[in-house]
C-alpha cells in the first residue's frame, strides 16, 4: 500500500525523501508528494503517476529544508491526479500531513468543517486531518494531531509537519505500519524498513494507538493521554542488497530464482532429519498445548490462502485434525465457531494484511490461540500475535509474491510434521517426509534450469485473452495460484478449478483458443486428472501440462510439457509453483507489462 518517509535532520531533505520513496515504489502507488520545512514557511510539491514526475517537478521548482516527509498514494478516496496526492495542507497552510489508510467517519468531519469556513482542495479524505488539526493547534502540534485523532474513526499511518511547531515531525498508528529510524544527529520516519536501511539498522516499531514525536536528536512515543511508552529498539537483520535486483530484469524474476536458498532458509535449523520431526521453537505452544487442539482455523488472503489451502490438506491427512480455511476479510464478520481448543493459524508476507490482523485479533478474544506465518520480522501480527514461524525468504520485493508462497508452504509442512509426530504419525514415515523436504532446494534448482522452455511456451500464448488452470488434490491450490499470478502480472483473465469441476461448467469455454494448464504430477490422483485432460483434449483445448515422469497414458494428449521432479504428494505444490511463476512472468513481460508495479495492486494492503 502507500509510502511514508520522514527525515528531520542536518543533511537536505529532498534527496532523502524522494530515496526513501524509490525504496517503496514495489509497495504499489499512482501519485507521489514531498513537504518540507524550510525556516520560512512549508512547502510542497506533487505529481500524479511515478516518482519520475515529482523529480521533473523538485527539479523545475526546487525547494530546500532539513525537515520533511514524502508519501507514494494509491488511490482509495478520489482518483490519482496533481490535487489528490499527498501531502495536503491545511487551509492556512501551516500543517502537512501525509496518510495511509481510511478516515471512515470522513464525510461527517467534511460537514462540521465546511460549516466552521474550511474549503476543500481535494477529493480525499486525508486533506480532513490537515484542517483538524489547524483547527485544534494551541502551540503544540502533537497535542493538536492527538486532539484531532480523538475525532478519527478508522484507520491510519500518518505525519504531520507544522510551520508552527517546526522542530519536529509527529506521527501516529492505528492499523497501518509506521517505525522510527534512529540515526546520530538525525531520525527517520518511514512505512517500511527498506526506506531507512540505507542510512540506519535501528528502527522502533511503533503499535497502533502510539503517537511518536520525531525530533532531530531526540524521539518520544506517547499515548493519547501524552504519556511516554517504552518502546525496544529492534535492528534491520537484512542489508541493502537484497532489495536490489541482482542483474535480474525484475524483482520478480530474482525473487523466482532465489526459491532454492529461501525455501532452504525457511527450513535451515528446523528439520531434524534423524527423527523424522520440526524444531519450531517460536510457536509457543506446549506438548499439551498441541494434543488439546480440537480444530484449526487458518485464515489469510490473496496467494496466502492458496498456501492455507495446502496446509488444511497436510493438517488432516496427517495429523487428523479438522481445519477450516476462511477468508480473513470474511472471517469476523460470520460469528465463527472457535473455541480455547481452536489454533488460528493467521498467514501473511508482510504480517501487516489488515484483514487478517483483524481475523487473528478477533481468534484471540473468542479464545483461541494465535499463530502467524510472516516473512517481515517485527510486523504487527509478529508482535500481537501468541506464536510464530518467520519465514525467512528474505525481502519481497514484486508485488506478486513467489518465494514467499513456497516458504509458506513449507512452513505449514514444518508445522504439521511437528504436530503429527506429536500425535500418531511413525517416526518412519516422518522421516520420509523429512527427508523429501531436505531435497527440495535441489529440485527447485533444477526446475528453474527449465526456465528457457518455459519461455518459448510463453512466446506462443502471449495473445491469449483467457486461461483455465486445472489441479485436483495437493495441487488444486497450486492451479488457483498459477492463475492468480497470470491475471495478476499479465492482466489476462484467468481461473482455477478443481480439475473434475471442469465438466459442471467451465468445459463450455474449451475450443481450440483456449490454453488449459493442468498441473499433473504422477501422484495419488493422477489417474484421474489424464481423463480431464481427455476431455479437453477432445472439445480441441491446447493442453500445457506439468508432469513428473513419462506417462504412457499421456501420450498425444499434450501440447506443451513442463516436466518437475517427483516428491512427497503434500510437497509438489511446492515444485508446481515455479513453472506457474515463470510462465506468468514471460508472458506479462512478452506483453509489455510492468511486471514488479502491477496496475491496481499493492504489496501491503493495509485497509479493508
């Protein structure tokens, strides 16, 4: 979602903000504004469209100052023009505030200050808080910005900077991320680490309902009542160069390749091979805790509930525990039945997915125990959550996730091998399982040597205007996965279905136009996924199918074969993946479209 950076400091301002910008572009955004303080009075300047128009518009109209902070917006309240960018001003010009998230009680707040003679400049409701807290200034601007939250429903990440009050930037959370950057001399104010890792590994996360005054030697957190909270300081555990491309066209492509050393990463000290189980030391739960699980609840959204999918399939087959997978933007809003005995497992990369915050916050006041999957250490489901598993993948940077979606899958297995063996799996067949994901780094690495086939199969669909992707069992996640990376990067209408539900509907789309991806390994259900293929094969469908063997069954029914390496049946989604990923991304790139930024969507979505 949108960007934030702030610097108060010796160093000018403007360079650091529109770096600390460029750092979020992957964050997905449409408009991009800085303000900055200059000893005289604020100043501001936007751009609608990439931060390429704001450095054409600092460079034709330049301005200085030691304090500021910048935004990247993607629209929600108006659309992506010069006049709904942020930051807005208040009407007197002396405030600045930059936001993300939504003011839900906005059109109220509107009203009462129209009525008081404000006059509105945009169509956001971020322009709201600057006229709040104008109205509300009495010589200090955090009392001013706390005043003004106290009129606030909804959510936000915001700054705020004052002519009036110039020595500082002001800052507070409620529902979307924010952290301070400590430097020597100077702080940083951003939405994402990777804005301040330049310039400093030590950040304060801040939690919803924290207020932070920012000043150039110095930071406070506080609450709504002013008074000071600890905060720890926590340190960036990752460097620059892993937010960089590497010599690859786009993230995404790197991210795709480096699947080999994350998945490794997600398993390194966790998989003990000898007894055929997991370590997983963060999930804080007790051996009893483990056997009074009545049920699990696995909430999460987008690629994350694919992988929950998968998880629900391992977590019964071997453990015999029901699961549920919900929707998290459902979740609470279905009185779901969870008790003190339910696990809610809550799945998420950034572990800021507003709706799955909410879901696992509502588990946990109905009772039950919380554990959360997340790539971004000190994110907040990290922190509220009762236990964890990080992933480990490193920094995603592409929109569309991939390596992240097989690191989480990867930790579901770790976790159901654990909680297996607890129960009534053999040590023998846990060692089996251990040892196929041992393997799995290796395989990966020879899937991705398939790269270059992969792209001349891109090369030939690359006009295609719709796809089905077809899977049953394990790998029926997988083909909704593959499908939501084509749509997603490529812009291509594509769905995924359970293979045997092709025939009760989605077969009235075959002919000879249609492309059909089945992802067919030789496993448990193979034999039933060959006689779905018949039927395409049969109404003139092109048949592009991932396969693990020679098959004499599939001979003459495949157009294109993509061929992966065999594995435990709950691990080849795991290996299925990566064909999906690369196909995706040839195609997008074959089309023309920006494969990292793509049209409409964000990496962190932190409203509802």
């Amino acid at each position: 979602m949108c960007g934030i950076i702030g610097y108060i400091g010796p160093k000018a301002v403007a360079p650091i903000l529109l770096e600390g910008l460029k750092r979020m572009e992957y964050r997905g955004y449409d408009s991009a504004g800085v303000a900055l303080l200059n000893g005289t009075g604020l100043q501001t300047r936007r751009a609608a469209g990439k931060i390429a128009n704001l450095e054409a518009a600092l460079a034709s109209q330049p301005i200085t100052g030691v304090v500021g902070i910048g935004h990247t917006r993607w629209a929600t309240h108006g659309p992506p023009t010069e006049r709904n960018a942020h930051p807005h001003r208040s009407g007197d010009e002396s405030v600045a505030v930059v936001h993300n998230g939504i003011i839900e009680n906005a059109n109220t707040l509107r009203s009462a200050l129209v009525e008081l003679g404000y006059e509105f400049r945009s169509d956001t409701d971020t322009e709201i808080l600057a006229h709040l807290i104008e109205e509300l200034f009495d010589g200090s601007l955090e009392e001013a910005v706390i005043a003004a939250l106290t009129k606030v429903e909804g959510t936000y990440g915001l700054a705020v900077v004052s002519s009036r009050d110039p020595g500082k930037i002001v800052a507070a959370r409620k529902g979307s991320p924010l952290l301070i950057g400590i430097g020597v001399g100077e702080n940083f104010l951003a939405s994402d680490p990777s804005a301040v890792l330049a310039h400093t590994r030590n950040v304060v996360y801040l939690n919803d309902g924290d207020v932070a005054v920012i000043e150039r030697d110095a930071y406070r957190v506080i609450d709504r009542h002013a008074a000071t909270i600890p905060h720890t300081v926590d340190r960036i555990q990752w460097d620059l160069a892993e937010i960089e491309r590497g010599g690859y066209d786009h993230f995404m492509l790197k991210e795709i390749f480096e699947q080999p050393m994350s998945v490794e990463n997600t398993m390194r000290g966790r998989l003990i091979l000898a007894d055929g189980t997991a370590k997983l030391g963060g999930i804080n739960l007790t051996h009893a805790d483990l056997m009074n699980i009545d049920n699990v609840v696995i909430t999460a959204c987008g690629t994350s509930w694919h992988s929950a999918l998968i998880g629900e399939m391992m977590i019964e087959e071997l453990c015999r525990i029901p699961v549920e997978v919900e929707y998290a933007s459902e979740f609470r809003y279905k009185n779901p039945i969870v008790t003190d005995r339910t696990l809610c497992i809550v799945i998420s990369q950034s572990g800021e997915t507003a709706d799955t915050l909410a879901a696992m916050r509502e588990a946990k006041r109905r009772g039950a125990k919380t554990l959360g999957l997340v790539n971004v250490v000190g994110s907040t489901i990290a922190r509220e959550d009762d236990g964890g598993v990080y992933l480990h993948a490193g920094p995603e940077i592409g929109v569309a996730s991939t390596k992240a979606f097989t690191s989480q899958v990867v930790a579901l297995a770790l976790f159901t091998l654990k909680l297996a063996r607890k129960r009534d799996l053999s040590v023998v067949r846990g060692r089996e399982i251990a040892q196929a994901m041992h393997g799995l780094p290796a395989q990966l690495a020879e899937v991705l040597a398939s790269a270059p086939a992969i792209e001349a199969i891109a090369e030939e669909f690359k006009e295609s205007t719709n796809f089905l992707y077809l899977g049953r069992g394990y790998n029926f996640p997988a083909a909704l996965e593959g499908a939501l990376k084509l749509k997603e990067i490529s812009y291509i209408h594509a769905e995924g279905y359970p293979a045997a539900e092709m025939k009760h509907g989605p077969i009235a789309l075959i002919d000879d136009r249609m492309p059909v991806v089945f992802v067919a390994p030789h496993d448990a259900v193979f034999d039933k996924v060959v006689s779905n293929i018949q039927e395409v094969r049969a109404r003139h469908g092109r048949t592009i199918v991932i396969t693990s063997r020679d098959e004499p069954a599939l001979k003459g029914l495949i157009d294109y074969e993509i061929r992966i390496p065999e594995t435990e049946d709950m691990l080849m989604p795991i290996l299925s993946a990566v064909p999906l990923q690369l196909l995706a991304y040839y195609i997008a790139v074959k089309r023309g479209a920006n494969v990292d930024q793509p049209r409409n969507l964000a990496k962190s979505v932190t409203v509802e």
